[in-house]
C-alpha cells in the first residue's frame, strides 16, 4: 500500500480480534482494514471499494460491508452519519483521535478541528451535573470556506419550522 501510512500494526490488533471472537482473520478483512487504517480521511464504502480495486483486489460490497461492521464491533473504527444518505468510516486510533468536524452542506467536505475549549466545556458542564462522560461528538454543519467563497448559500428549506409563530 504505497503512499498511505503504516496501516500494520492495527490490522495485527483487528486481527487479534477477530481471533478472539472466534472468526477467522480472512484476506478481504485485512485488505479492508489496511484501506480503513491507511487512511486520514472518512471513507465510504464506495471509496474503499475504489482503493480495493485500484490496488488490483475485487471484494464486493457485501463483503466490505461485513468487515466494517466487525471493525466498527472492535472498535478501531467508527462510523459516522453526516446526512449524506450512506455511512463513513474513519479509524480511531489515528495521530488525532479525540476531534471535531465541520460538515459542508453543497460539497460535502469534512474538516476535522480540535479544540481545547470544547474539552473545557465538556468538563464544566459535567461537573456541573454530576456526570462522567466517557466520549463526545461535535458536528457543526454549514458552507466551507470554497463554497462559501464561490457564492453558494444555504436554503432554509428543511433547516426552520415551517409554521409561522406570531
């Protein structure tokens, strides 16, 4: 896998397990994982399917799409459902693992952020309630900077209440 990251040492852990669950550590799960932990971005299964094919492997959706579920199951990896109709996949033990995203409505890029003050927020506002969170997730949606730029603007069709207050 030329061009992408190390991807071996969490396909070792995947494997692991699998092996554990009792399920058999196949080739078409290694080479899933491999694109999955090989990549900074979040993937679809039509883009891992893409990369599968580009680097000469023909695995099926279905295939793929088993593979996710049990790399989701591990939880090495997540999904992520940013409305655009079909799942993404992103690893968890990357060089970022705790981040928030921006979302852009017309293109569809995600932009990945940290920020300490959403970690300070988190804090106070637990302790506030009482509450131990073990995990977050920030996504604010809007116009990238090129859409923006470019002119684009968001309808508020489907984004306000449809029934005027008075």
């Amino acid at each position: 896998m030329k061009g992408r990251p190390d991807s071996s040492p969490f396909v070792r852990l995947f494997g692991r397990f699998l092996r554990e669950q009792g399920l058999p550590v196949t080739h078409q799960r290694e080479a899933v994982a491999e694109v999955v932990f090989g990549s900074g971005e979040h993937l679809s299964v039509d883009e891992i399917e893409r990369v599968l094919r580009s680097d000469g492997q023909h695995i099926g959706k279905a295939t793929i799409y088993r593979a996710l579920d049990l790399l989701v199951r591990s939880k090495l990896v997540a999904e992520l459902d940013f409305g655009e109709g079909f799942k993404r996949y992103e690893h968890r033990l990357s060089a970022d693992p705790i981040h928030e995203h921006l979302i852009c409505l017309n293109c569809n890029a995600v932009t990945e952020f940290q920020s300490d003050e959403v970690h300070r927020i988190e804090a106070m506002v637990s302790a506030r309630h009482g509450f131990r969170p073990t995990r977050h997730k920030l996504e604010i949606y809007g116009l990238c900077q090129e859409c923006t730029v470019a002119g684009v603007e968001v309808t508020p069709e489907g984004l306000t209440c449809p029934i005027e207050t008075v």
